[in-house]
C-alpha cells in the first residue's frame, strides 16, 4: 500500500554542519509531499511542501525537492542550529480527493553547540 | 492568526471508561482529520469529515465514534478505553480545493495528551 519511509535517527550534528534526512515515498497516484516537524512536548507544524514534480519547497533554511523519478523528498539544510533540533516527519497525501496524510516513522534531530 | 484549538489538553482515565476529545477549526475550514501519535510512534490517521460528512476512515477502532458539528467543530468520542488508547491524538484542519483539486495544507492543533491508567 501507500507508504512513506524516512531515514531511521537518530541524528546528532554539530551547530553549523549539513543535514540531509531522506525521504521516499510509493508512487501511486499524484501526492503532495510535506515535511512537519515537531518540537519537544508541540504539536505538528508545517515546514515546507512540494505539491507536483520538480517543485522545490522551502523554508527557514529547509529545502526539499520533489523528485518522481526517484519517488525522493529529500529534506536539507545548510547549516544547522541548536534550535533546529526537533523530531522531522516526511508525509504524502493520497492527491486526488483524499487529503489524509500518511507519515514516515520521523527522524530525530539532535544539534549539539 | 487563529489555529485550531484541542481540549482538553491532557486527559486522564480508568480502564473501560469513555472519554470526549473536542476541535475547533480554524475558521472558515470546512474539513477536520482526526491522527493518533502513540508515544515514539508516527501519526496514524483515523477519521476526517468535509462539510460535516465523514470523508475518509483510516485505522479508528470500533470503540470510536466521531462527528463534526453545524459549527464545524469536531468530536472524537472513545468508549471501552483501553491501555493501548494512550496516546497523543491531532486534529487538523484545511480548506477544501488548492490547485488542481489537490487538498491543501493541513494546519495541526497542539494535540491532547490521553493517559489511560
């Protein structure tokens, strides 16, 4: 069935360095993909999208770019803060009339000083 | 700007006893998406209502029942708890339509914290 899978964490980084966490999904119908993320004891928020192919989206640094030939949303960051540090879920929708989200297992992001 | 508001926040309850989770949208959404994020775990969606219409059904037990009100507002009622039922559980909200018939953003309330003792 539909599924998202997100690289497994947890990842500990240096304030400063690249973050990647991957991110694929199956490839049936025309998903929208998104990145959440989730601070300590919050709720989800929206960190970015990408709604077709070859769509980039970004925010606070955060870049993810939709690739269908590789069914990738690959989720980067130049360079990382302490404040960074929170749990990252990678999710599709089903496209089409069915707006429910199916999410990865998250990745946990530690960034150390 | 509004977003959505869960109550309560935390929750605490026996074994076999029902328990009432409450969303408001923000407003002017029409559709409310019910998740349950066990602890660790991924969120897993259970039951989204468009226009007061269940819409969707995903892993939601037969112990739970849930609706959405003329107001828009959204309970998610759970009988029968279980230890298992400890959880964080979402509602989100969105407008229907975006581009391409796609189903826009989903906007996440801050959750309530269910602890069946």
């Amino acid at each position: 069935g539909d599924s998202v899978t997100q690289m497994e964490g947890p990842v500990t980084l240096s304030e400063e360095a690249f973050l990647t966490i991957n991110c694929t999904y199956t490839a049936t119908g025309y998903p929208s993909l998104f990145w959440y993320v989730q601070y300590p004891g919050e709720g989800l928020q929206l960190l970015l999208k990408a709604t077709k192919a070859d769509d980039k989206g970004s925010n606070k640094g955060f870049e993810a770019t939709y690739r269908k030939e590789t069914t990738s949303f690959h989720l980067e960051k130049g360079s990382v803060q302490v404040s960074d540090s929170a749990v990252y879920f990678c999710a599709r929708d089903y496209g089409g009339s069915q707006g429910n989200l199916i999410f990865g297992k998250g990745t946990k992001l530690s960034v150390k000083p | 700007a509004a977003g959505v508001i869960q109550s309560p926040r935390h929750l605490i309850k026996e074994k076999r006893e029902t328990a009432t989770l409450k969303c408001y949208p923000i407003p002017r959404h029409d559709t409310v998406y019910w998740y349950q994020q066990g602890p660790g775990q991924d969120p897993q969606f259970l039951i989204s209502f468009y226009e007061k219409m269940q819409s969707d059904k995903g892993s939601i037990p037969d112990r739970f029942s849930a609706q959405q009100f003329s107001d828009y507002h959204s309970e998610l009622n759970m009988s029968s708890l279980e230890l298992g039922d400890s959880a964080l559980y979402f509602c989100a909200s969105s407008p229907l339509g975006g581009i391409g018939g796609s189903w826009d953003e989903q906007f996440f309330g801050p959750g309530t914290r269910l602890t069946v003792l």
